[in-house]
C-alpha cells in the first residue's frame, strides 16, 4: 500500500501543487479515523462501496455517506466559498 503521502492528486489550475497536496493531506488527517479509513481504502486501493463494505463491517450506504461526507469536509477546507447571488 502506498502512504498517502505518495497519493497523485489533481489540484485545480491556479494553484500550488505542492501546497495544495499538502494542505490537502494535512486536512485528511483531520478528519475521524473512519472516513480517513474509507477515503484511504476508495482512492488509494480503488475498491469499490461493497468491498470497502465487506472490509470494514460497514453498509454500503454508510461508506457511501462517509465517503461524501470527508469529501465534502476537505472541499469546504480547500476551496472559496461559492458567491452566491442576493435578490
């Protein structure tokens, strides 16, 4: 298995590379150890929701959910807040 910190990640144009991937994976390391285990287990072992499933002893739903809910974590960490238009 190849440590995250040897994980290929796309940053979006613009920014630092090397200082995005770091940021990136010092906020990996934030979150609760059951979603760094799944994002671990879907991007860096590319299994699928039912082999992380079997692995892990979770539902399919709930790696799903844990899934989304570190992706979203580190998205909402990396990225600006979208505008958002008043009327």
């Amino acid at each position: 298995m190849t440590p995250l910190g040897d994980v290929e990640i796309s940053v979006p144009a613009g920014l630092d590379e090397k200082q995005t991937v770091s940021e990136i994976l010092e906020i990996i390391e934030t979150l609760p150890r059951n979603q760094r285990e799944v994002l671990y287990l879907k991007f860096q072992c590319d299994l699928s929701y039912r082999e992380i499933s079997s692995i892990t002893n979770l539902s399919v739903s709930n790696v799903g959910f844990l899934i989304h809910t570190a992706v979203r974590s580190v998205r909402k960490q990396i990225l600006p807040e979208p505008v958002r238009r008043t009327q």
